[in-house]
C-alpha cells in the first residue's frame, strides 16, 4: 500500500462509523486479526515496511492506531469503538505478535492512546495461557496491560477444533468450559465472552445455561451455516 492507499483506506473506516452511528448503531467493531488487512500490519511476518508503518510492535500498530483514532473524530469519543485482534492467523494457529508481555504492552499502547473503547481478544481457546511460563490468557493480559474491558472468545462450549476435517463439533464439554466462563469473569480475565458456532445450533444457549438444562443443547456442524444464506 502507498501512504496514499493508506490515507484513503483510514478515511473509508471513518466514514465507515460514521454512517453506522447515523443510521443507528450503537458502535462499531473493526476486525485486525486473524491475518486480515489490519492484522498484516501488526504481524512482523507480513509488515516488511521501512516507513512510519513497519519497525517494532508500536510502528506496526500504527495504521490501526490512526484508523482508530479518526473513528473516533469523526464518529465522536461517545462512539464506542472495539477492537478485535488475535495472535493466531487465519491458518497458522502458532502465529505471533507477541511473544511476551512486553513486546504485548508495546504493540497494545498506540492503540488504546488512540481511543480503543474495548478489545475483542480471539484465540483458538479462552483458557489457554498467552506465554509460557505465565498462566494468564491473552484476553487477561490484554486486560491488565491496557485496562480497557475485554471480550474473550474461541472454543466457548466446543471440544473440538472448528476447522476439523469432518465439520463436526461437539458441545459435550459444557458443564467444564462453562466453569472455565464463569471463573475468568470472576477472576477478572476478561469482562465478556462471545459465543458463534455454538449459538448457532443453540438460538435458545442463554435460557437453558440459566435454567440448568444442559441435556437440550445440540451440537454444531457446519451445515448450520446453510441456514444464513
């Protein structure tokens, strides 16, 4: 991308939240992970640049750090803005940007200075630990480290990787994951947590989870997906 392609793919996600605000939205939330667009900036693998926008972790974080921050101008600082970000790539789970808290913190800094009102923190599992030698998740560093609230998500209710190769998933684990849920939101590792595939075979997870009735929730399989088109 030439700065040019850069100064206009910012102004086209301002303008972007601002037409989401107009007709009604209460926020946005803009996608820079999983080796997206955004994602190829903060990834070292991918960000070869010798401008602004390529270097160390905060370099890298800037082209999302500016997106951010016109959002936020032009949408207004009353427009929510939420981030969603991961360490993993769309087909390299073992994928980094950082390999420990501290290049963490130097790539999170830019973005919070920015404006972001929360972070979507995606991982392959919500409860499995950032860095070794640390039990903290990514969603509880994140948290910590820039002290915005935090969505954690992957694998809630699922036992089985969601790129398996039969499209299967099964929801057998719940009562263990649910107890992983409720104990990161009192620990304070994250302040919420999304729910995808899952919810898709389950309209009704939420009532029968508060009602006890795990016996009626089904599994998932990707013929689930047929039904959003």
């Amino acid at each position: 991308m030439t700065t040019a392609d850069i100064v206009r793919t910012i102004r086209d996600y301002a303008q972007a939240s601002c037409r989401a605000r107009d007709i009604g939205f209460d926020g946005v939330e803009i996608h820079a992970a999983h080796g997206y667009l955004i994602d190829q900036f903060f990834w070292s693998e991918t960000n070869r640049r010798d401008d602004c926008y390529g270097g160390g972790p905060a370099e890298r974080s800037r082209f999302a750090a500016e997106i951010v921050h016109e959002c936020k101008v032009r949408a207004g600082t009353d427009f929510p803005v939420v981030l969603r970000v991961s360490q993993w790539k769309q087909h390299d789970y073992l994928g980094r940007i950082a390999n420990t808290p501290e290049e963490l913190s130097f790539w999170l800094v830019p973005l919070v200075k920015a404006g972001v009102d929360c972070f979507h923190v995606s991982t392959r599992r919500f409860w499995d630990p950032a860095f070794p030698g640390h039990a903290a998740t990514l969603a509880g560093w994140v948290r910590r480290l820039t002290g915005r609230p935090v969505i954690a998500v992957g694998s809630v209710l699922l036992n089985t990787d969601f790129k398996a190769s039969d499209g299967k998933i099964q929801a057998a684990l719940v009562p263990e994951i649910l107890q992983r849920v409720a104990e990161g939101l009192e620990q304070g590792e994250f302040d919420m947590i999304a729910i995808g595939r899952a919810l898709l075979a389950n309209p009704d997870l939420v009532k029968n989870v508060l009602s006890g009735d795990l016996d009626k929730l089904k599994s998932y399989d990707r013929s689930f997906l047929n039904r959003l088109v």
